[in-house]
C-alpha cells in the first residue's frame, strides 16, 4: 500500500540541502516535487492544493532543531501535514448505546460491503469482546444474503435470515426485536449496493436510515478507485448522515489517492482499512501510523499488536524452551515459523510495516516474498519426519525426490538448506548468556538472519 507514493516522497525529502533554517528557495523544487508525487498517487486536486500550502506555510522561516538536518526537519512537517489531511487519530465505532447498537454498512455494488461486514463482525467479536448479530437487507441479490450468512458461519457470529420477498425496513426491525430479547451488543446490517448511484438507491437507503436510526452508518468503499472514492462517498454522505468510511482493498492501491483524500472532501473519518480477503484482515485505520508507512518510517506499533493477537504463544514458549536447553532448531520448527507468518498476511505484509525496509534493493525484497516463503513451506512439507529432524540426511536422491514431491529444483533445496542453517546458527547464538545483544551485534546492518541476500 502507498507504494508508489511512498517511493516519490522518501526520494525527494532527502533533497532538501541548506542551514539554519527552512527557506522558499531550500523547498521549492521539493515542495513540486511532493505536489507531483501526491498527483501521481490520484489524491484529488483540493485536497493536493491545501496539503502544499499547509506545508508551505508550516515550512517557510522555521529555525532548523540543532539535532536535525533541513531534510529532517521538513519531514517533520510533511508527516504532520499527512497525519491532518487523514484525521489525526483513529475514531472509534461509538457504540456507547442501548444494546443493540445497530451499525448499517452502505456503498457500491462490488466495493467488498458483505465481507467488510464478516470482517467487523469478527473483529468487534475477538477485540471488543462484543456479542454480535449480522443481517442482511440486500433483497435484491439472493447470492449476497447466503453469502453472509456462509461468512457469519465462518467468523462465528450468528446470522439473522432474510428474504428476498421481505421489505429491507422490515427485515431490520425484526433482526433489532430478536437482538433485543436476545441481549446482542451489536447488530450488523448489509445493505443492497448498485453499480453507481441512482436516486432509487438513495431514496430507499435513506428511508431504511430514517426507520432503523443506526448509530453508526459506515461507508464501504474500494482504495483502487483512487480519488472516485473521495467522491463517491461524498455523493452517500449527502444524502445519509455518514459516521465513518471502510476503506478495502488498501493491499491492492500502491498508491493511496483514497486514504489522503476521503477526509478531506467528506469530512468523515475513515474507522477501518481492509487489507486482503482473509476474515481478520481488517486493522483500525490509524493516520499517524499510516503517515509514518507512507513515508517509509514503518508501523512497529501495527506490527506488534499483530503479532500479540495472531502469534501462538504457547507454541512460541515451548519452542524458547527447547532452543534454551540446547535442543536445536529443526526444519519442522521452521516449517512451523513460517505457517505462522503467514497466518499474519504474509511477509510483505509484516515487512511493510518494518522501518527502513524500502532501502534495501529490490532483488532482496523479491527474496523475501511470500511466493518464496510458499515455495520453502512446500519443500519442507514433502520431507519425512526423519529429515526434517535431521537436515543432515539430505544427499542427492532424496534432494531429487523431495524436488519432485514439491515441484521445486534441487537448487530450491541447497538454498532453503543454507538459509535453514543462518537461522539455527542466530538460535544458538541467541540460547547462551546475553544471546540477543551478541547476535545484534554479530548482525550489524545486516539482513535479517534466514533471509540471504540475492546472488
């Protein structure tokens, strides 16, 4: 995500030379620069003009800090400036109410609404320890209320029938009644979407907004739309009261129009921003950890709170253990580390969210992708036991048979083998007295253990 964005502003905040202090002539070609580089990635020209001019004017005759550089400094007030343009910090669902609160998804056919809808569910479920229903009112597609109610299955969370011969007004005043007497925190209500906008949509949307009175109405919206989205839900925010934006498909927008300039044109704050099809991936939409990726400082608070939720801690413990005792670390251990990353998105997904990682050549990064992590897993799994306790053991007609069971080459194997033994030596390393700080030094600037530069 920002990808291309990204790659534009860490390039041209390093140009800024000069000192003491900030000046038209020291920011003017970056200030066209960032103008350029905002354009590119599809933010909408309003919201482009007052992020130049803020920045402008935060810039101009400021005394440079003794400890920065005027590159530093600027950069200062570029993540200031994007941190505003996305709303300053996360705003959370306000579900402060009688119970149920009723929360009504709206947006356009094909934008990701009745997955948007799953993933909330799942999310309100696991996170805010919330008991919630899920309806849908989509009379109009028969597909999307089975949908749901397979990804409610899914997610663990109960689905309220429906039909497509009810009224969408009816089918939600029954869904509330049972959430009531059933004592429900919160109820999830999918909504019909269209292709694009039309006043027959409004209207209906609008009198099921009137009958329901939602405490929150969310608009779902697709990130690679780019600044159509900015306008489209500024089309739906006219005509409903929007309390806050979903932004999906934000893995798929290398360029990130959508999150700088939703805000800005609606007013409304984006709540959540989905990142892939799997049913947990949908994260808080934090602005300042978003500025902070998008200017390649990395999200280590993202990642961290990640890896508290998705990291098996008792497997993590027991394999501490049994690297502390000297037991070594086996391919089955590896195999094992790797299902786990995975199970967090990927490893571009985590690599993302590291800072610095935009420095390193691209060759390394194409190492580290999760097409690469796949290949690895398959390797391993078409190992016997035997072998993966004894790496060892794997000469040439086994390397052949474990190449055709795996459908890699043999080379495949030589190189997982080789980065297999850099982990289990930085395990070691890490098992005797004061291992962490020795195998920090012993790494300096280099890559992480595992991962081999390219060749």
């Amino acid at each position: 995500m920002f990808e291309n964005l990204s790659d534009r502003l860490s390039a041209t905040l390093k140009n800024i030379t000069g000192r003491g202090r900030l000046t038209e002539d020291n920011i003017k070609d970056t200030l066209r620069e960032v103008r350029m580089a905002l354009l590119e990635a599809d933010v909408a020209l309003p919201v482009v003009r007052d992020f130049v001019a803020t920045v402008k004017e935060r810039s101009v005759g400021l005394e440079v800090s003794k400890s920065l550089t005027p590159g530093q400094e600027f950069l200062k007030i570029v993540r200031k400036a994007l941190e505003d343009a996305m709303g300053e910090a996360n705003e959370e669902l306000a579900l402060n109410t009688q119970p149920p609160a009723v929360v009504m998804m709206a947006g356009l056919q094909g934008a990701g609404k009745t997955t948007s809808v799953a993933k909330l569910a799942k999310f309100l479920t696991e996170r805010k320890k919330k008991k919630v229903l899920v309806v849908s009112a989509d009379v109009y597609r028969p597909a999307a209320i089975k949908q749901l109610e397979t990804l409610a299955k899914d997610v663990g969370v109960e689905f309220f029938p429906s039909d497509i011969s009810q009224k969408p007004v009816d089918i939600v005043n029954a869904a509330i009644a049972f959430a009531r007497t059933r004592i429900f925190d919160v109820l999830l209500v999918d909504t019909a979407g269209r292709l694009h906008i039309d006043g027959e949509m409004m209207d209906e949307i609008k009198a099921l907004h009137a009958a329901v009175k939602p405490i929150e109405t969310l608009f779902v919206v697709d990130a690679m739309t780019g600044q159509d989205a900015a306008n489209t839900a500024k089309a739906f925010n006219d005509a409903l009261p929007l309390t806050g934006v979903i932004l999906t498909k934000a893995d798929g927008d290398a360029r990130g129009g959508a999150a700088l300039s939703i805000r800005h044109i609606t007013g409304k704050p984006i709540k959540f921003i989905g990142t892939g099809e799997k049913t947990d991936a949908l994260e808080p939409f934090h602005p300042d950890r978003i500025a902070s990726r998008i200017l390649g400082m990395g999200d280590m608070l993202s990642l961290i709170e990640e890896l508290e939720q998705k990291v098996d801690k008792d497997k993590a413990a027991k394999m501490a253990q049994k690297v502390m005792k000297g037991k070594g670390f086996s391919l089955e251990d590896f195999r094992e580390q790797l299902v786990q990353m995975r199970g967090m998105g990927g490893m571009m997904s985590m690599l993302d969210k590291l800072p610095g990682m935009k420095n390193l050549p691209a060759g390394a990064m194409n190492q580290m992708g999760d097409k690469q992590f796949v290949k690895m897993e398959a390797i391993i799994n078409s190992m016997t036991q035997k072998e993966r306790e004894f790496p060892d053991l794997l000469k040439g007609s086994r390397k052949k048979r474990i190449a055709a069971g795996s459908g890699t080459q043999v080379q495949d194997i030589n190189q997982l083998l080789k980065q297999f033994t850099q982990m289990q030596k930085m395990m070691k390393q890490m098992s005797g007295k004061g291992g962490l700080m020795k195998m920090m030094r012993g790494m300096g600037g280099k890559m992480p253990p595992g991962i081999l530069p390219p060749r």
